[in-house]
C-alpha cells in the first residue's frame, strides 16, 4: 500500500489478454507475460520500465503454475502516484 507521502491520482480496472506469451516456446511464457504486462503499462502510462512495480502478489498469481502454463487473461488493477511511480496489483 502507499506510505503517508504518496498520494493516488490515477487508478485503472485493466483486464489484459496474454495470448502473445503462447508464441515463444512453453519455458519462456510466465517471463514473455511478466513482458507484456510491462509493455502495456509502458505505452498507456508514458512511463519508463524503472517506475513500474509488480506487486508480489500478482507475481506469485502469475507464477502460481508454473513457468509454462501461463494465465490466457488476468485483471489488474494499476495505481499512479504522484511520485510518477506505478503499482500493477491483482484484482482478485
């Protein structure tokens, strides 16, 4: 969660396809996805690849099983700080 300092002034309800993960071979689909997720935060948020953090919790979700058989789609939710920092959670 933010500190005292930050404030939220952006807060969006994403529900991303990862089906672009499914074209690299099994063992590379979690970290293809892990990618994409980046990628769409990237050119939505004009930020760079440093401001972006993934919560543990939807980096355990998406690795929950396993390195080969990734989520088709995932709900996230995506917080900006006034901090220009970005927070990718789960939304479940």
């Amino acid at each position: 969660m933010p500190s005292n300092e930050e404030k939220i002034i952006r807060e969006s309800f994403v529900t991303l396809s990862l089906r672009k993960a499914f074209k690299w071979s099994r063992t590379k689909r979690v970290p293809s996805a892990i990618r994409s997720i980046k990628k769409y935060i990237k050119r939505h948020f004009k930020v760079e690849d440093h401001q972006i953090t993934i919560s543990q919790e939807l980096n355990e979700l998406l690795w929950c099983r396993g390195k080969k058989k990734a989520f088709r789609k995932i709900k996230i939710i995506v917080q900006q700080t006034d901090k220009q920092i970005i927070r990718v959670l789960s939304a479940k």
